[in-house]
C-alpha cells in the first residue's frame, strides 16, 4: 500500500532511553509508551516507518563528541533503538552522526522514493535533533507533523518553546488526538 505519509522516530536509542543509558532523561521514558502506541496506529495505516539511530563511530573521531559526552558508539549497545519500539523488517533505520536526520544520510532519498509528503517527526531532543530534523524536512518541502505528546527534553520550558517555533514557522504541531481526528 502506497502512503504519502511517514513516521520518522527520532533517537529513541538505550543511551537516551535506558536509565543506565549515558545521556539518559526521565521524559525519554516516559514518551516511549506513546510512541510505542503511535507506531502501532501508523503501522495499522500503512505509514512509511524510519528509525534515526544515532551512532558514532568507534575510535573514530567525530566533531560532535568534542562538545558533548561520549554516547552511542557503534557497538557499545548504547545506540540500539530501545526494543519497546519492535523494529520490523520493513522499518527503514538510518544511522545518523548529526542533529538532523537528513545531513549525512540517505533519508531524503528514502523519502522521495516511497513518495512521501508528510514526515510526523517524534522522539528526543525537541531543542536539539527533533528541531534540525523538522528544519530540514521544511527546507526540503515536507510538510513535518510533530506529535506534542511523543516529543521530550530535560526540560518542559524548552520543549514548549521549539514546538510553538516549530508551530509557527516550520511545520505543524498536533495533540495525538488531533492526529487520529485528522489521520
């Protein structure tokens, strides 16, 4: 079945989602059931499903490790995607080494060639990989959907705040239940 539509899960790795993860945040784990929920809705609806992995290389120099705490090295077990989300063959999963999904990787070819319109964009760091994904998703004329409830950061401030500029200037924001009125 053909859709224009694709859920994109941003970074629900072990290191983000796990509380022995390495860059661990309590509202990772409490977004992953709803994720978990939303999967099964867009699976059920044919929806494109793509994975972003994050994942550095290892003993490969990487400039975003300078800046940040060493997480999800290749092989360390800290970037497999927390097995709540039940990866499928079908899935597409991209391994990403920047905030955006795009940079670096093949999702805008993976995108195009299934036909995709609308990216509903969920996951973790709204301020950080959630917001550059949605960026250049709207840069690259998609139209992101980001589902309020399925998105987190350490904190509740922040996160308001990208998603009322990612409302206003990029894409759209839905409440899950917006969502399965409108989808």
């Amino acid at each position: 079945m053909q859709t224009e539509n694709a859920l994109i899960i941003v970074d629900m790795v072990y290191d983000f989602t796990n509380e022995k993860g390495l860059v661990f945040y309590p509202q990772n784990r409490e977004i992953l059931p709803k994720i978990k929920n939303l999967l099964d809705i867009c699976r059920q609806k044919g929806f494109l499903i793509v994975f972003l992995q994050h994942c550095y290389r290892k003993d490969k120099f990487d400039k975003n490790l300078q800046n940040m705490r060493v997480n999800c090295i290749e092989g360390s077990g800290g970037e497999n995607i927390d097995p709540m989300l039940c990866v499928q063959d079908s899935d597409y999963v991209i391994k990403k080494r920047r905030y955006s999904g795009f940079v670096g990787t093949d999702l805008d070819m993976v995108l195009r060639e299934n036909g995709i319109k609308n990216t509903f964009i969920v996951g973790t760091k709204t301020n950080c990989c959630i917001r550059a994904t949605v960026t250049d998703a709207y840069n690259l004329d998609y139209m992101p959907i980001v589902i309020r409830e399925c998105v987190a950061t350490n904190s509740k401030e922040v996160n308001d705040m990208h998603l009322e500029d990612i409302r206003k200037y990029l894409g759209r924001v839905l409440t899950m239940e917006e969502f399965l009125q409108e989808f």
